[in-house]
C-alpha cells in the first residue's frame, strides 16, 4: 500500500530532488550511493520501471492516482506518493513539462563497453555531445533504428539528464549503453584501438575530402561496426578521425553543408543499421 502525502509545504526537503536539486546533485545524492534521476510522465516511468530502475519517491497530481498513474502504484507499493492538485504544484521548477507525474529513482549500475558490445553488431560511439536534446533524440533514434548499444566518451552529457531522459521518450532504458575510456585522455589513446579489439570496423562521420558516401556499398558490407559521431561545434576530434579506418559523409544538396548531430544520428543509423 503506498504512502500518499498531501503536499501543504513545497519547501520540504523531500521535494528537493523535484525542484531544488541541480543535476549534478542528483547523481551524487550521498543517501543513494548510484545517485538519483528524475523520470517523468507515465510511458517514461514505465519503460524505466521495466529496465529494473528502482524508485525513490512519486509526485503525482491527485487525480492520476486513482487515474492514468494507479498502475504504475500497483507496481510499487511501498513507494511514498507526494500529491496535490496541478494548481498547488505549477510552482514546482519544470511541473508544466510533466504530463502530470514525476518519478525520483536510483541511477542503476552502470554496464562496461566490454559488456554492451559482446553481442552487438552496430554501436553507436558518441564523442563530446555536450546538449541534452541531442543526446536524447539520438538516444531515440539508436533505439528505434536498430543499434545495438550506445558508446559515450567520458565527455559527453549525462543520458539520465532529466531532459535526456524526457527527449528519448525512454529510450535510455531500452538500449544498453557504457562509457568508453576512463578520461578524455584515456578515450584518445585508446577508444579507437578498443573498438578495432572488439571486431568492429570504425567508420568517423566528419566532413572531409577523403570521405566516402555513406551508402557506399563498403559500410554496409561489414560485419560489425561502430559509427562515431563528433560534438555539437567541432565534430570528432582529428586524431579519433584518423584513428578510424573510414570516413563518411552524408551528401548534401543546396549548399548545406551538415545536419545537427541529432538528425545525422538518424541517418547514419538506418543507412548503416545490420542487414538480415
């Protein structure tokens, strides 16, 4: 049976990890040695309730828990719900965003690279995505096309980054997904070098003069391959570009020149994705 708490006080500190907490807080919650995440509406609380997430705490507006939201309670049923009706939460940071339900859960134990790409056969490597939006949408997009596990250097954004997570409409718990290389440093001697270890063949999306056309028949010939995608401003760093052993562009008309990573995500996902 959960535990429904009237809301008469917005500044309790139970409601910190809703409204006060910075991001940064949040994955290092001294109470919860993973650290916590804020899931929101009802399809992204139950994609990440499936993946094996644990919760913390529900705020919920009091017409879902006998609504849209008694089944996710069903779920959890020693689970403290916060509720009150929308007018009384508006003032929480963000509320208005979350079809009227959030979710503070614990950040689940992180897999290795060595672990996500034993089975796989296309992988998605991100270096330095910096924007949330992006990182959720190709979050999206690896799932939704058919990757079989995401890889991250150590500089990219978090993907349980609460707008991460909202963009990917869950997709986060959907497809496996690990840090590569300890440090940025550590990602630059050896990330690449990893991949080629793992069987995979490389292919760097950068803008160059030596680079094939992504529908180049070579790509989607090989057996295994990671596709590595650069950040938002600079694109792949020259020395990962180097280290790969093709670079692909996708052609472009019009004078464009690039896509935003999301969208070239997109691309480069169904182009290259594992035939049957």
């Amino acid at each position: 049976m959960n535990q429904i708490i009237e809301i008469e006080d917005l500044s309790i500190p139970e409601l910190d990890v809703y409204a006060r907490l910075t991001e940064a807080q949040l994955r290092g919650q001294f109470e919860h040695e993973q650290g916590v995440f804020i899931a929101e509406s009802l399809k992204v609380i139950q994609l990440a309730l499936d993946a094996g997430c644990k919760p913390l705490s529900f705020l919920m507006e009091r017409r879902h828990i006998a609504g849209q939201g008694a089944a996710l309670l069903q779920r959890c049923p020693n689970t403290p719900v916060y509720t009150a009706d929308r007018q009384v939460l508006s003032s929480l940071t963000g509320y208005a965003l979350t079809r009227g339900m959030l979710c503070a859960m614990q950040r689940p134990t992180l897999q290795s690279a060595e672990q996500v790409c034993a089975n796989a056969r296309r992988v998605a490597v991100l270096e330095s995505i910096g924007d949330t939006t992006n990182m959720g949408a190709i979050f999206r997009s690896a799932a939704a096309i058919g990757m079989d596990a995401v890889l991250l250097t150590p500089e990219c954004c978090d993907p349980l980054n609460r707008r991460a997570v909202r963009v990917s409409m869950g997709s986060v718990f959907q497809i496996p997904w690990a840090y590569v290389g300890r440090s940025p440093i550590d990602w630059q001697q050896n990330g690449v070098s990893f991949l080629h270890e793992k069987g995979f063949s490389t292919v760097a999306m950068a803008l160059s003069e030596d680079a094939i056309a992504i529908d180049d028949p070579i790509l989607k010939e090989q057996e295994k391959l990671a596709i590595l995608l650069g950040s938002e401003g600079n694109g792949l760093n020259k020395q990962t570009i180097q280290q790969c052993r093709y670079t692909a562009i996708i052609p472009m008309e019009h004078g464009v020149d690039s896509l935003n990573v999301a969208a070239a995500s997109a691309v480069a996902f169904w182009q290259l994705k594992a035939r049957q």
